[in-house]
C-alpha cells in the first residue's frame, strides 16, 4: 500500500515546500537561536498536519507563538 501510495501521490504533496522560513521569523523581530529553531519546527509540523495551509495563516500562527512566549 505504501509504495502505490508514494508512486501515485506528487511529491509536492508528501513533502510541500515550508510555508514559512527562517527569514519570515528575522523579519519578525527574532534572532536565530534555540527559538527559533521551535518555532519553525512547529510551524511545519502544522503545516504537515494541515493546521496551517497557507503563507498568510502561517505568518499569522508565528505572530501569534511570538507573542505568547514574550509574556
């Protein structure tokens, strides 16, 4: 099953381009570091679990961690 699925499903699909970068993080106000690193992991993971589809949905999502972890 799983080779028929990897065979008949786009790559694109399995494995789409990050929704958001470490740049979009810096144009943020954060710096590279421990955090980071969390919040793009975090970000794909809901990408990849289909919590976020969208740039403008994710650029929002970051805002919002950003925000929740200065507090």
């Amino acid at each position: 099953y799983v080779a028929e699925y990897l065979q008949r499903t786009p790559v694109d699909e399995i494995d789409p381009p990050p929704l958001v970068t470490g740049a979009d993080l810096i144009q943020l106000g954060m710096r590279p570091g421990p955090k980071f690193k969390e919040l793009l992991e975090r970000a794909r993971d809901a990408q990849l679990e289909g919590a976020l589809q969208d740039r403008e949905t994710a650029l929002r999502q970051l805002e919002e961690w950003i925000a929740g972890q200065s507090g």
